[in-house]
C-alpha cells in the first residue's frame, strides 16, 4: 500500500500548536452536547491493545444496534469501489482495518448522538444529504493529493456536527445569520465569530479533542473552513485536511461561505487536475448510491451547471 501525504504529517504536533497539549475547558455556552455511546471510549481502548481480535471488537460493536446500522452505512457509502457490500462489523474491520473502521465508527456515533427531537432551523435529512455529498467531494479531492480517502469522508460527514445543537440552543443569533445573508452575506464562521467570540470549526475540533478523537480528524474538522488559504499551509496544505477544507466550499443550505462556489471555479481555472464541473458529476454519482429521499436538497452538479450558465452569460 502506497504511503499517503497525510501519513507523512505530524498532526498531532499540528493539534498541539493549536488547542494545546490537554483539552481545555470548553469555549461554547452551556449547551446540551451530543452523548456518545460508551462503546466509542471501550473500542478506541481495545483497539490500542495489540493482542486484541477482530471478532472481539466486531462484538463490541454489535452490542449497540442502532450504531451497527449507522457504521454501515457509512463505511458502504466511503467504499463504493468495492465488489460487494459490507454486512456486519467483522466484516468491516477485516476490510478496512482497525484504524478506518475507527474513523467510520466515530462519525457514525456522531450521527447517532444527533439530536433525535425536532430542530428549529435544521432539517435532518437535508442536513445529512449535505454532509454525504460534502463527503464524496472530499474524498474526490483526497484522490488528488494522494491523501486518505476514508479520511476524507468520515470528515466531511463530521465537520459540522455541532450545526444542529447549536441552532437548536442559539437559534435567535442563527436567525440574524440568516436573516443578513439576503442582504450583506457573511461567512458563518466570521459572524459566529463577531457575536460568540468562537465559530463552530474550532469549538467542534475542541470537543472531538475533550472525547479522544484522532488528532488527523480534530485537524480537518478545526481547518476545515480555511477553504483556498489552507492550500498554502506548510504542512497541511494538499492534504486529506485541505480535500475537506475545499470541499466545505459547496454550498449549503446555510450558504455557510456565500462566495465558496466562485472560489472553486477560480481554482479549477487555475489548477489543470481539477475540473469543477466534471468533479460535480463524479460527486453527484457517488452521492446518488446513498442519499435520503429529500426533494429540497440542490445537488453540487445543478449549483455549478448555474454558476458556469451565469458565467457564459455575462458581458465581455
């Protein structure tokens, strides 16, 4: 097996540098987090025990239904190239290897935790429609720096797990974000910032970080909105980090970057491997084999046939 870029970096030195050595007190308000099940904290545990087998951590695993049927689905959806589907835990593990299934057992808790009560601003299954695609982009991208394509995914699913908890307890000041993006559009993470003092890619990162959480996924959850400047950092730039960052540029129904689809259409003029619009149709493919029924979602493909149409009718 090829060694990725992602492998190469020391993203632990990366998380460090950044939130510190030990989690820290949480910078959000008093909200209700998301509660993990017990059985994330026992196979991370198991799982750095060297003697442990498979059929032990399978079992674990299959002791929570509810997390089984969610894993599943996501190691299905990040591993389409596969000749046949993955049907139990065992099998997952065998074929991924204990690291991913980690990775996709995590994102699957996270998804699982997510509040089971009506939201307030967030439909569910637009919200999860969103991240799958989001998913899939950062996984195409991934392909092109050679990164870590489960990483990819599992983090483009999770970079905005904290979305639906904080509309739900903040919902008047979401409002306002709203609300101004019909007029004087904003980044959400430039006015989370002017009116909490925080934005939700870090306050997210320093959750994970409080639950034990693989510091290369802390790290494409914390840089995730840093979009086309992340391309220029150091270490991180054309990593799995940037894939998703890159992906985080499509829009969604919360136009969280208003200006993140010219910004893509920018590098793929600039960038020869990336084609925008053919990477939308690839997305839009794999995205198509595991997306919820949901007649509100627009995909990534129709948003840039409009952005190029637009384009080609614009003056000279």
């Amino acid at each position: 097996m090829s060694t990725t870029l992602s492998s190469t970096v020391n993203w632990s030195r990366i998380r460090e540098s950044i939130l510190g050595e030990r989690p820290g007190r949480s910078m959000l308000p008093d909200v209700r987090l998301p509660v993990l099940p017990q059985v994330i904290s026992e196979f991370s545990k198991r799982a750095d025990d060297p003697d442990v087998r498979i059929a032990q951590l399978a079992a674990l695993v299959e002791s929570d239904a509810g997390l089984t049927c969610q894993l599943l689905k996501i190691v299905n959806a990040s591993t389409s190239g596969l000749k046949h589907r993955i049907g139990s835990a065992q099998h997952a593990i065998t074929t991924l290897g204990i690291r991913k299934t980690r990775l996709c057992l995590v994102t699957a808790a996270l998804h699982e935790a997510l509040p089971a009560r009506q939201l307030k601003l967030i439909n569910l299954g637009l919200f999860w429609n969103t991240n799958l695609e989001r998913a899939c982009f950062a996984q195409r991208m991934a392909t092109l720096f050679r990164g870590d394509e489960t990483l990819a995914f599992a983090a483009g699913l999770l970079v905005d797990f904290l979305l639906p908890v904080l509309t739900n307890e903040l919902e008047s000041e979401y409002c306002d974000f709203l609300r101004m993006q019909q007029s004087q559009p904003i980044d959400l993470i430039d006015f989370e910032q002017q009116v909490f003092g925080w934005n939700h890619a870090e306050a997210g990162a320093r959750v994970m970080f409080g639950w034990g959480f693989p510091d290369d996924l802390i790290c494409c959850v914390l840089f995730h909105h840093q979009g086309l400047s992340l391309l220029a950092h150091p270490e991180a730039g054309k990593t799995t980090a940037a894939a998703v960052a890159l992906a985080s540029l499509a829009p969604d129904p919360l136009r969280q970057t208003p200006a993140g689809l010219e910004m893509l259409g920018r590098l793929s003029t600039a960038w020869k491997a990336f084609d925008l619009k053919q990477t939308a149709e690839l997305v839009y493919e794999d995205y198509q084999r595991q997306a919820l029924e949901s007649a509100n979602h627009i995909p990534l493909k129709v948003h840039c046939d409009r952005f190029y149409e637009a384009l080609a009718v614009q003056p000279a």
